[in-house]
C-alpha cells in the first residue's frame, strides 16, 4: 500500500479552570474535541486544573511553608502543577471513553522547557519529535498547560492564566495557525456581558486592543505571544459556532445573535438514547425537551426534569425542531422520520438499517421539508468514517474501502482467539451492552452489510441492496479455527470491503476471513473499528476508534446534534423554524 503523506491539519484548545468546574465538565469538553476530531484535525487539548484547585494548593503551600517565612518558591511550583496534572489525566479519561485515541504527556515526558523564575516563567522550547510522534499515533494529545521544567529549577510553572500562553506556544510548535481558548463566554465584549446584557462581541480585533479589552480573560504573555508567533487566538464557548478572533486585523463588532433553545424530541432510551440524554441534560440553555420516547415509562423513574411517555404523539407534539431516533428497528422509525423531516424538523439518527433501506425516501423528505438528516453514528460509531469519506470525495474521489465496522463481531472474534466458546463470548457481548438480545444482525453480517451499503452510497453514489451484498457469518467460525490461525501469524477479522473495479463495476462483500498480523485492520480489538481507505489518487488513509458502547455512539449523535444546533441558532433560522402552529405535531407518513 502506497502511504499516505499528508498531515492532517492540528488544532490546539485550551480548557481554562472556568469550564473544567466540576468533574462532569469534563464530559462536555471531551465532546468540544469530538467535534474538531470529526473534521479531521489532529487536536492538542491544553488544560488548567479544576476551578479552585490552584488556588487550594497555593493557599495549603503558604500555610506548610509560610507562617512567617517566605515559602520556597521551588517547591511551591512542585505543587501547583498537581492540579494541572490531575486535570490532564481527567481529560484523558474522559476522551477514551468516547473512544478518541488519546495520549497524555507530562513536560518531561516532551522535554518542555522554560526559563524565568520558577512561579513566573515563559516556555522556551520543546522536544518537537516527540510531539509529532504522539499526533501520529493518536488523534488528541492532551497537555497540562500551567507547568513545565527549567534546567536550574526543575519545575516551574507559567504565571496567572499560564495555560494561555501553553497553548499558544504548542500552536506555534505545532504549525497551527489558530488556537481556540475555550472560557465561561462567547467571545471578547466591549463590556462587561454580566452587567451589561446588552453589551457588543467582538468578531475580530488587532493584538493590541485585544491586550486592553480582554484583561482578566486572557494572559497578556499569551497576546503578545501570538502576535510575535503569527499565531491567531480565538475566544470562544464550550460547542459555540462564534469566537472572538485576535489577529492582525482591526476591531470590528458581530452582529447579535438572540438564540431560543431548540425544542428536541428523543425517541428511545436505551444505551445510546441514555447517553444522548445525558448530554442534553446537560445543556438546559440549548435544548428544551419533549417527553422522551420509551416503551415502559413506569419503569423510569427518578431522572430530575425528564418526562417519560409510551404515546408517540406526545413526544412529537409542539413541533420540534429536532427529532433524534434511537429506537432501533428499520421500517417504523423510517416512516417516523420521514414524516418528521418532510414537516421540517431535522432528524439525528444512528439507525443503519432505516438508513440503508430507506435511504431514498429519507433524503427525498428531508429535500421537501427543507431540513437535516445527519448519521454520522450510523457507520463507525464514535469512529468518524463518513466525514472522512466526504473529505475525499471532495478531494478527488475513492477508490477502495476496507474495515473492520462492527464491534461487536470484533469483540467476539477476539473473545474465540482466548479461547472462549462463542455462546459465552456472546453473552459477554450481550452482558457489555455491545451486543443486542437477538446478536443475529452482527453474527450474520446484516449490520455491516447495512453499513456498508451506506459507505458506498457516500463514497461512490451508488445504491445497493445490503441484501445484495454476500455475508460470512462468525458462527460458522469456531474458536479452535482462530487460535490455530493466530499460531500461524494471523487474525480472524470480520471485513466490509467495498471497491471500484477497473471496468466501473463494483465489489462488495462481508467477509470472515484471516488477515497477517501486521496488516492494518489485525490490530482492531475488542468494540474497535478500523477503516483503510485507498484514493483516487491511490493514497491511502487509516481511521481507527469505538465502534460500538453507548458513550463513542453517543458522543457521535450528539456531534450531529451540536452541528445541527449551530445551524438552527442562526437568526434567519429560527424565525423559520417559530412560523406556524406551535401546538401542532409533526405529521406521520402513511
């Protein structure tokens, strides 16, 4: 296979002590870096400790070491960092469980070096080769941002709001022309928003006046910083389309933005649905919910400021602006949501067999309602394979597509190389939640059939029947079958390989079969996904993540359902999406 050459681009975020308040804080700015993930940006996440944290440890380093003596100011660096290094291993955690694959680095461990005085120093190099060896193998590096080493000191950290000035020197080191500091506001305003409700955002302003009108909120070191470096800062909030950019450019104010939360209906709760709803929660000031869809309210009991109903109408009713279908199945929530995008609500779906067998008419509905359809979840889980194969397509076309793009096969087939029986390895499955009560779907390969279908719909706009497409299944596999071929230097993998033929016909097929243990797809374990994917151009391109666990799948509805948000706070779109009877649910198609 002919490598691929080109680097992805690297976006830099830092996550200040005003967003990371509380440990589920964490869940949210995991869910920022999903987003720039999905783009196909390779993302350093520079962090602060949690709110509070610093000042807890400076204030208990005075009381050990003060008492009427000058506190060593080595020693109380040593101990500042703590926070900072707490916070980066919390944020690690955090991004594995949405299955990003993540690297977390102290400043030794990437020769990040300073010079100053040891509670007031400016960054002055690091070990380049080691930064760009841990991109490469990871889509997220995460960063303590307020510490770093000194040849004389040892540690030292980077002053009040030091976490700036990280950032925007990984930004610098790492060829990123932007860095995106994420704060408890929207942007730099001409006053303050807290007392001025009414005060004007900036869209833009030079280096200069960004020094004088944004005191307190960011690091003057880290200004002046970019400015030297060329480096631009944005000012933003947690999932928000708009920033604050500081760049050479002269000050020019945004236009307002009056934003209404939108109205949600959720439609099933299981797994993912309860992972979705989690994440809703937990943005009251975005999204109003509905009556949440589920076939047992009564057994739903004690979820604060959620309603449960078994009456599909209730869910539906008051014209939502957004329905996302989590209930499973492939006819009733395809009409269900045909109906609902031909009224002009936009659907967020991780429902590969709806889609792969209604992919005509959910389209065709969303055109005649003027509304969204997005299913970035629907293939790869939290694994973003469609965004990638929409990049290429634009880019010149693809030419071939190999994965392994069903977890829970995957995790069977590496439960038999332990030499577990295969019912015992699918009521593991089952007991983990990756696989379903009936695993039929994925032991049969229908689901990567389905997923597959919709691969090659986006990649060659071509229709094809999943049942068209020819399936192994892993029960004709045994578990004596799969150790003896890893003996031999092979692994058992579950492959969805579709590819354009030299006479433009195309091949498509589900297959069980060994592949060497250095091939690309052999390394996929347990619920992981794993794409190969060759180019027109002949290059080829490797995605590796979670493909199935309520929290990757979540992570990847909810991307949609931030993307989807964006666009409907416009102001042009929410005085569209207010016409009409408010009272009126969304019409059902026969």
């Amino acid at each position: 296979m002919k490598p691929d050459h080109a680097q992805p681009p690297v976006c830099v975020l830092k996550f200040g002590s005003s967003v990371l308040e509380t440990d589920a804080d964490y869940q949210a700015a995991a869910q920022e870096v999903f987003r720039h993930v999905r783009r196909g940006e390779k993302v350093i996440a520079v962090v602060s400790a949690l709110a509070g944290e610093t000042d807890a440890l400076l204030a208990q380093g005075e009381r050990v070491g003060g008492n009427g003596a000058e506190p060593h100011p080595g020693f109380l660096a040593r101990l500042a960092r703590v926070g900072e290094l707490q916070s980066a291993a919390l944020m690690g955690l955090a991004l594995a469980r949405v299955g990003l694959r993540t690297q977390v680095m102290d400043p030794d461990e990437m020769g990040l070096m300073a010079e100053g005085e040891p509670l007031d120093s400016n960054l002055a190099s690091v070990d380049r080769d080691a930064l760009h060896s841990a991109l490469s193998l990871n889509e997220v590096l995460v960063v303590p941002g307020f510490t770093a080493q000194h040849a004389k000191h040892g540690v030292v950290t980077l002053g009040r709001g030091g976490t700036d000035l990280t950032a925007v020197f990984f930004a610098a080191e790492a060829g990123a022309a932007r860095v995106r500091l994420i704060k408890d506001v929207d942007g730099v305003y001409a006053e303050d928003p807290a007392k001025n409700p009414d005060a004007e955002r900036y869209a833009e302003l030079d280096y200069e006046k960004a020094a004088e009108a944004s005191k307190g909120l960011i690091q003057p070191k880290a200004i002046w910083a970019a400015r030297d470096a060329g480096v631009v800062i944005e000012i933003a909030a947690m999932g928000a389309a708009e920033a604050t950019r500081i760049c050479s450019a002269p000050a020019r104010k945004a236009p307002a933005r009056p934003q209404l939360p939108l109205r949600v209906a959720l439609l099933g709760c299981g797994a993912v649905g309860a992972g979705v709803l989690a994440h809703l929660k937990a943005r009251p000031e975005l999204f109003e919910l509905n009556p949440v869809l589920v076939r047992r309210p009564e057994t739903r009991k004690g979820q604060a400021g959620v309603v449960f109903t078994a009456d599909l109408d209730r869910a539906l009713a008051h014209q939502p602006d957004l329905v996302i279908e989590a209930m499973g199945g492939a006819d009733y929530p395809a009409t269900i949501m045909e109906g609902a995008l031909a009224s002009g609500a936009s659907v967020v779906t991780a429902n590969k067999a709806a889609l792969a067998r209604h992919y005509d008419a959910l389209h065709a509905a969303a055109r005649e309602g003027g509304s969204r359809l997005a299913y970035s979840a629907s293939v790869g889980g939290g694994t973003p394979i469609l965004e990638a194969l929409e990049r290429l397509v634009r880019a010149g076309g693809v030419r071939r597509i190999e994965g392994v793009m069903n977890g829970t096969a995957n995790f069977l087939l590496d439960r038999l190389a332990e030499g577990t029986d295969f019912e015992a390895a699918v009521k593991r499955a089952q007991d983990l939640g990756f696989a379903e009560a009936d695993p039929a779907a994925d032991v049969d390969g229908h689901d990567a059939a389905d997923k597959l279908s919709l691969l090659i719909r986006e990649a060659f706009a071509i229709a094809l029947d999943p049942a068209d497409i020819p399936k192994d299944s892993l029960a004709d596999v045994s578990a004596d079958k799969v150790q003896s071929a890893r003996k031999e230097g092979l692994a058992y993998k579950q492959i969805g390989l579709c590819e354009l033929l030299p006479d433009g016909s195309l091949k498509a097929e589900v297959r069980v079969r060994p592949v060497p243990l250095n091939h690309p797809l052999a390394g996929a374990r347990n619920e992981e996904n794993r794409f190969v994917i060759t180019g027109s151009d002949h290059a080829v391109h490797a995605l590796f993540g979670k493909g199935a666990g309520r929290w990757p799948t979540a992570a990847a509805v909810f991307a949609d359902v931030m993307d989807i948000q964006r666009r409907l706070s416009e102001p042009e779109a929410q005085s569209k999406a207010r016409k009409g009877e408010p009272d009126r649910p969304l019409r059902l198609r026969a």
